[in-house]
C-alpha cells in the first residue's frame, strides 16, 4: 500500500490511496471462506456452497468493505504522523473517480481531500490594555437589592386596587370576532403578575383596578408566550395557534406583596443566625456580595472583549471551500450550500476563535487535568444542591456523580469549555493592562448583554 502527500497551497492538500491486490486479496479470501461456512443456500450442505458462487454473491461487497476499511486506516495514520493537523475529516474527492474494477479487481487508487490548520500568531502581551467594566455598587444598587429582598421574603396581602407590582386572579373568557363570549370557547382562573407584562399600554390600564373590574385583552400581551400563556389559559401549548386573540379577564383579587421588615427573623434567614445584626451590617453585606457577583459577569464581558478583539486582528486564513462542503458532507440531514453559506460568517468565527484559545494554550502550557474537571463537576454539584436546600452526600458519592455527568461526552464538553473560558480570563488578567472603569447599573447590563462589547 502506497501513500502520498500531494500539497495544493498552504492550506489544502490531497492524499493519494494506492492499494494492490496483495495488500487485500487473503483478508478478502479469509472473509468469503467464513461467510461459506455460514451460508444457507437451497440445494446445498451448510458449508459446502462452492466459493465461485460465494464470490458471485459477496465477493464485491466483501471487496469494497475491506478496501474501505484499509484505506481509513491508511489514510488517518499517515495523517497522524505529518508535522501539520487538518481541519475536519478528509473527504473523497468527488470530481475524480475511484480508479480500479471491481469486476476485476487489481490496484486501486483513492484520492482524499484534505484542510490543514494554519499556523497562528497570538499577538498578546503587557503593552495591550483594555477596559475592565466593573458596576458602581451605589445606595440606589443597595436600596433596590434590599427591596428585591424583602418582596422575595414578604407575604402576600389583598389588596383595593391594582398596583405596577401587584398581581391579580383573573377570570379569562374567550370571545369571537364579534367581540362576545365565544360559544364553547376557553374559560378559565389563573394569576397574572404585572411585573412580567411587556407592553406599557396594557400594564397601564390595568394599574388602578378593582375587583369586579372587567377588561378585554390578547392572553399574549399579560403572559410571557409559550408554555407560560398555554398554563394561564389551561390548554396545551400546541393549541395556541387555534384561540382567539381577544378574551374577557374579570378581576376576581388583587393580591399586594407586603415587604418584610428588616429585622433579625430577616437577617437570619438571608445570611445565617446571627451572621448579620443590623441593617447597616446588611447592607455592608450586600455590597460585598454583590461585588463577588458582579465580578464574574465583568470577567466574562473582559474575555468577550478581549477574544473579539483577538478575532479581528490575528491574522487566520482558512480553507473556506473545504470547510464548507466538509460541513454540508458531515450534516445528518441534506442542507444545501446556500444555507451553509449563509452561516458561515459565524462558523469561521468561532473556528478562529477555538484555534487562537488553542495556539494560547500550547504556547503557555496551559492544560486541563481530568482530576481537576472532576473537581470542578464537584463543585456543580454541591450549588445545585445548596439550591434545592440540600446537604450535599458524602466526597465518594460525590466524586462518583461527578464521574458519571463527565461520562456523558456532551456535558463533559460543556464542563471543559467552561473551565478553558475560565483559564482563559485568568491569562488574560494576568497577561494584559487593565483599566477600570466603574457605569451604574444599566450601562452594565447594556454592556454585558451586547454581544460585540
């Protein structure tokens, strides 16, 4: 068997296959000698089949599932052991047919097309700066966490009328396009919180009624879609499409959130018994928290920025047109070029982004340890816990669940790409000049949540 390199440019190549019939003649022999032993065939003994017509049979089905499998392994160990990595999987190259005949077979000749991985050039260092967004953890920050708090952990109270953070128990009616209760339409109870309508005119019209009150509304506009306006109608999700879009609600209560007051019952419930004293010690607190909290997210815009910035400067040709029919190749279902054009954009800049993390890595021996993605996974585990209230179980069990989520290869790539990101933010903290600068809250979240920040 024959191997060969045969470089187009840079960046692609292609690999010629040449097998001769004695690399593949005894195990092809060797298969249809067992296939005898096995076959059934009317007229004769088990076993006594005679081979002209077993190679009638199988013989050139035999034939090309051994060529096959001799060619992939040829082909991926030659390409394991040149100085350069390829993108995606060779494929066959389709304007050039198979040389060889399978009615007579002989030598036989296979051509792969191949991209390779360009070499890339990080440019990063302690002469680059960049803007480190950080909140500015005010009293109007403190004094609205503190009301989120004591909503969260107050109680509801009927209430006289409706209020922009109130919610009510509304009777819905379906009406036709008449305007009139629909004949045998939806009629339902349910709950509507004020705080999640969208649409300012309907939650202004609301504020300032009372029970009794009655008002006509598309169920849309006072839920949040979905599942959430299927649950308030007390239908199924695949039937929104066949309601009307105009129903009746009757308010039947208004439903106040009374406040809890700031006091040691509070206190301790927020942060441990006896942890925090008093309001001033609560607000100490809150700040501390939210700092920790806010951190993360500042991280996270930093690497963003940083790893955009990275995208548009470093300089990264790829084999664009054997990346996209190795995309339209490696599809479940028939996607047409058209549609792989079109998102393209987005592919290649996230495949510019995985081989400049990549190139940073190797070139900072920047790894991750099985033992530490298990530690990682552990501690996963132990939030989720803490969030349903639970202890967690003992380290073994632990160290066992932990095995056991990394074992699944689509949520162990989530717990490594999360901890490359991570990696990744501590390189470049460490790597570049910060400058911070302090936005009030809703600059930070219009920040955080723009995507080319």
């Amino acid at each position: 068997m024959d191997v060969t390199l045969d470089k187009v440019d840079d960046l692609n190549a292609l690999v010629k296959v040449k097998v001769e019939k004695n690399d593949y003649q005894d195990k092809v022999d060797e298969t249809l000698k067992s296939y005898r032993k096995q076959a059934n065939i009317p007229g004769f003994r088990k076993g006594k089949v005679p081979m002209g017509m077993i190679k009638k049979q199988y013989g050139q089905s035999v034939l090309a599932e051994e060529l096959n499998k001799m060619v992939s392994d040829s082909l991926f160990k030659f390409i394991d052991e040149q100085d350069f990595e390829v993108m995606g999987n060779p494929l066959p190259k389709t304007d050039e047919e198979v040389k060889g005949d399978f009615n007579n077979p002989d030598t036989f000749e296979f051509i792969y097309e191949i991209g390779i991985t360009p070499n890339v050039d990080v440019k990063l260092s302690g002469k680059n700066k960049y803007e480190y967004t950080k909140v500015k953890i005010d009293d109007k920050l403190v004094n609205k966490q503190i009301e989120d708090l004591t909503r969260r952990y107050g109680k509801l109270v009927a209430g006289e009328k409706v209020g922009e953070k109130d919610m009510i128990l509304v009777q819905l009616v379906e009406l036709n396009e008449e305007g009139e209760i629909k004949e045998g339409g939806i009629l339902n109870s349910s709950t509507v919180s004020l705080e999640f309508i969208e649409k300012d005119e309907v939650k202004k019209e609301l504020i300032g009624k009372k029970p009794g009150d009655k008002m006509k509304v598309n169920p849309f506009d006072i839920s949040r879609g979905g599942n959430d306006t299927a649950s308030m109608l007390g239908i199924k999700e695949d039937e929104l499409d066949t309601i009307s879009d105009q129903f009746e609600i009757t308010i039947n209560e208004v439903k106040v959130m009374e406040a809890a007051e700031l006091n040691q019952e509070l206190f301790d419930k927020l942060f441990g018994e006896g942890n925090v004293k008093s309001e001033k010690e609560m607000r100490e607190r809150i700040v501390e928290d939210l700092k920790n909290m806010f951190e993360k997210d500042s991280d996270k815009i930093l690497t963003r920025r940083i790893s955009n910035d990275l995208i548009e400067k470093t300089k990264i040709e790829l084999p664009d047109d054997f990346l996209k029919r190795w995309i339209q190749a490696s599809q479940k279902e028939q996607v047409s070029m058209e549609e792989i054009e079109k998102d393209y954009p987005n592919y290649q800049r996230g495949l510019k982004w995985q081989l400049i993390q990549n190139q940073i890595f190797k070139s900072n021996d920047i790894k991750i340890e099985q033992e530490e993605a298990v530690n990682f996974t552990k501690g996963l585990l132990v939030n989720q816990y803490a969030q349903y209230g639970m202890p967690a179980p003992e380290d073994a069990e632990l160290t066992a669940s932990a095995q056991q989520v990394l074992s699944d290869q689509k949520e162990s790539q989530q717990i490594f790409d999360m901890l490359a990101e991570q990696k990744m933010t501590t390189f470049f903290k460490e790597t570049v000049k910060l400058k911070d600068k302090e936005v009030d809250y809703d600059e930070y979240v219009k920040i955080a949540e723009d995507s080319n920040a």
